[in-house]
C-alpha cells in the first residue's frame, strides 16, 4: 500500500473509533435534558475531519511506538483525551459562529447551531460540549493495560492541563478575543500579528492535540518536545492552507461560505504574501514538521498526516 | 464571641484569601490579551457573596477537624478549587445575562458584562473563565503540607470530576437549558418540576463546593455522604430563598432588577406555595442539612453558613 492509501485506511478506522467513542463517552436523557443533547450532537456529528483526535491518536501510537509498546493499548489510553479535543473544537466553532462573533449560517454545509436552535440554547449548547470535555479526561480512562493507576491519574491531570491552557484566554480564546477586537477596530495586522492570533486560535489546540495524546502514551520529555514542533508547524501550515482555501475554493467543498475572509476585511496569508509565497509557507511548516520528527525518531501516520493537511482540499 | 460574629469575621478573613487567590491564579497579560482578561476580572471582582469558594474552604475545615488536622493546611488545599468555582459561577451568570437569555443589563448593582464589553467578548469571558477553572484546578495545589503527590493527584482529578459534573450538561447547564426551553414554550412548571430544575441549575454547584472542600481535604465516605446532603438540603434553601427576596427585596439590596421574576411570569416558590409556606421550606431544609452534619460530627462554620443563606437580604 501507498503512503497515501495506508494513511486514508488508518484514517478511516480511527474515525469510526472516534465516532463510535464520542457516542458512548457522551451523556444522554434523562440525566442530560434532551434538547440540550440535542444540540451538541448536532454539532459534533457534522461530518467534520476529526482531525484533532486523529493527531491526538497518531501521537499515541508514535510515541508507543518507539519504545516497541502496542499501538492499540496507546490509543486506548489516548481515546478519552481525543474525544475531548473534538468536543472543545465543535463547542469553539458553535459560539464563534454565533450572530455576536462571526455572524455564520453555514457551516460543513448545514445550517449552524443556533439558526436551528436558537442562540440561548447554541451558547449552552457549546458550554455543555466545554464542560464535558473536561469531565471526560478526568473520568477516562480509569485505568490503562500495562500502566500503573497512579501513572494513569498523572498523565491526566497534565493532560488536562496542557489542553485547558491551549483552549483558554491564553490559547484559543484569546485568540478570538484578539480576532474579535481586530474586525471591531479595523485595525490592520502585519505578518507577525496574523502568526500570533493564529498561534493562539487555531494552533494551541492542534499542538495541544499531537501533546496530549503522546502524554498519554507514555512520552518521555525529548520525544514530547519533538511533538511539540511537530504540532507548532502542523498547527501553522493548517491554518495558511485554510487562508488558501478561502480563497481558492468553491463553497460546496469547504461546506462553508468562501470568500469569506476577503469580503470581511479579514486579514490571512494569501492577502499579505500572495498565493505562491503562501503555499510554500505552508510546505517549509511541514518540511519542519517532519523534521522534528525524525529527530526523535518518531513517525506512524504523524508524517503522513503532515503531508495530508496541505494536501487537502476542505 | 456570638456564633454570628464569629462567621462575619470568619468570612471576612476568607474572603480576602479568595480575592488574593484569585488575583494570583488569573493569567495576565502579555500571555492572555488584555481586552479578554479586563471582561474577566469585570464580573470575578463585582463585589459578589463568593458562597461557593466560602463553602469549598468550610467544608475543607470541617473534614480536617473532624480527625484533628490543622485548618490552615486544608484551606491550602482547598483553595484552588474554592477559586475556581468562583470562576464557573460567575461564567455561568455572565452568559445567563447574555440578551439570547435572560438579558440582564443590571448584575450587582453595575451594568452586566455585555453592556460593557460587548456581547462577543462577554461570551468569551464566560469562555475563558469556565476553562480556566479546569486548568486551575488541574495545576494547583502542587503539593500539600502533609499529604503525598499522587494523593493529590487523585484529589484533584476526583474534585475535577465532580466540579465538571456538576457545571455540566448534566448540571448546571442542562438546568439552563431547562429553563431556556420553558421560558420559550410558556409550559406551566410544578413544584416538582421547579425543584429538579433549580437542582440542576444553582443547586448542583452548591453541593459540588462542599463536596470538593471535602474531598481535597481528605474527607472518608461517610462524611462526604453527609456533605453532599447538606450541600443539597443548602442549594434548595439558597434558591428559595432567592425567590423570596425577588419578591420581597428591593432592587437596591439585591443589586439586580427586582421582581424580574413574576414580570418574566417564571415559576417561583412564592408563586406556587405563596411566601409563609416558602420561609417554612427554606427553613425545613436547613434543618435537614444541619442534622446530616451532626450525624457525623461536621461543624466549623458549615452550621453558621446554612442560617446566614437564609438570613441574608441580599
């Protein structure tokens, strides 16, 4: 098999995984009132590209890996932390969809939460997905195959924190709160300003993912500070190619309005560099990525994964 | 000294520990944006009552005293989540005020949150400040005087759990949810249905206070059983008695629009039962938390703060 046909096999049993974790790890009636459930299942099972688990999983496994431990009790480990990146992400897009933030009606080609729901119930809706994500890391899983319980609560408790940090006023919601500032004031942002805000909202939680689930598995400090570059320039290069794909790309693929960034003033990579200049912006991230890995001689699905998030095209 | 001298005092000590905590475990800036962190501070530092952090810290003291430990080392370990509850309860009214749901434009005697800031930036506040509370916890205490690292640990992580439980889903935000829909579809609500909604929406984090206090500072089974009673004998009184003083207080005291509650045509313990048979509740439940205390020999000010949350007129 192809590198490529290999990761899009690996990338489809994980997801179903995910999906299927995400399903069980979620509350349901009667302890959790139904509309409200509702709403964030609507959310979450919109067909996004996972791909917060998925790194999160594929840091797992590079991370077992290279100490010769078994891929599947890695991403076992790994499973609760992923689900709970997928819930922080769906609630991040759910409120800054919302009329006071992006003022957004379409998002992975649906209506968004609150044209169904209603804006009370779309800003509890991305409150309750917050909070949960937070009680599931503390709860799962209660303990590991081959790990000690009381390694098991450590890990948590640091991954915990290396994910609330990333989505956090100094992570991602400081990052929208600079965003939101910036389209109030109009005031223009150079280079430097644009990788800062994209740092923080987009980038903390992607690095946090590769992070998490490493920690999870078990990594020692160098493989950790490997996948932490990894996750900083993976982070950055998603965020360049998404500037691209607003510009290039046709609203039925992107299942959200394109053009969007331009028509609203935003500032992005294409507007200050260029298409070109972005694109191979985008490839020196990931050439750096890859690099960092092959310091540590850390690999699974993590190069491929590289390769595939400037490859794609939604 | 009177038992209610000596709470005033105890309190006023407590509440300049939770407001110095505070001040110390909230990120600043260059690491969080100034505007975010600004609308943070705005609603944490609004003059408010801090019951739960207050009983997070006396149900701490409790449990220690009830085997002779020192009172100052569980208030250390204790105070992180006291704050930290703080954190969530003040998210929870900023995005409560939020024009989508209650729009409030009154909170303590000053303009809420939005009316300041604007509402994408209140959203995010809440945001910010509900995630934080789940990296403080996680982060803080590092160590405790006289209890091994990994018991921390599994403090921390059970306390998270019980904290993120009780904000969630769930909890506290499926109470919202609760009253959002009702609010929507003019349903009429029984006493029934009044009591499992305000279990939800303030009951669920009051009796997570006691509970995490007790759980970082070491309590047994049996008197976390007794604390949780009393924390939710306490929670029902507390609301009870809100809805006796919206009724009853003047905007002024209250630091909220008065009467707002009969206007919104909300149900209410006055409106069902009328205002004696509300007083006799309220009262009923304190006894009840009280006696669940006696039973196993828990005191300190837990007995003193069940009379002063009915007492109070504000």
């Amino acid at each position: 098999m192809s590198a490529d046909a290999d990761l899009r096999a690996w990338l489809e049993a994980r997801r179903t995984d995910i999906d299927g974790a995400l399903e069980r790890f979620l509350p349901s009636a009667p302890a959790c009132p139904p509309r409200v459930g509702e709403a964030m299942r609507y959310s979450l099972f919109a067909g996004g590209k996972r791909l917060r688990p998925v790194l999160a999983l594929a840091s797992a496994e590079a991370a077992a890996a290279a100490r010769g431990a078994a891929a599947d009790s890695a991403r076992a480990l790994a499973m609760p932390v992923a689900c709970a990146l997928e819930l922080i992400h769906t609630y991040s897009l759910v409120h800054d969809d919302l009329p006071a933030m992006d003022d957004d009606t379409l998002r992975r080609g649906r209506p968004t939460n609150h044209v169904v729901f209603g804006e009370g119930m779309a800003i509890l809706a991305g409150d309750a997905l917050l909070t949960e994500a937070f009680a599931l890391i503390a709860r799962e899983p209660q303990r590991g195959d081959d790990v000690a319980d009381e390694t098991v609560a450590v890990r948590k408790l640091r991954t915990l924190q290396i994910v609330a940090d990333a989505a956090g006023p100094c992570g991602m919601v400081g990052g929208q709160a600079i965003d939101l500032e910036a389209a109030g004031t109009g005031r223009s942002v150079d280079g430097e300003g644009l990788r800062a805000m994209h740092a923080r909202k987009t980038g903390a939680l992607i690095r946090a993912s590769a992070l998490a689930g490493a920690v999870m598995a078990g990594a020692d400090e160098a493989q950790l500070h490997a996948i932490q570059c990894y996750g900083d320039e993976l982070g950055l290069a998603f965020q360049i190619v998404d500037d691209i794909l607003d510009v290039e790309g046709a609203s039925q693929d992107l299942g959200k309005t394109a053009g969007k960034d331009a028509a609203a003033n935003k500032p992005t990579y294409p507007a200050l560099y260029g298409l070109d200049a972005s694109r191979a912006m985008a490839a020196a991230c990931v050439e750096r990525a890859l690099e960092a890995l092959r310091a540590k001689r850390l690999a699974g699905q993590l190069p491929a994964i590289a390769q595939w998030v400037i490859a794609r095209t939604s």
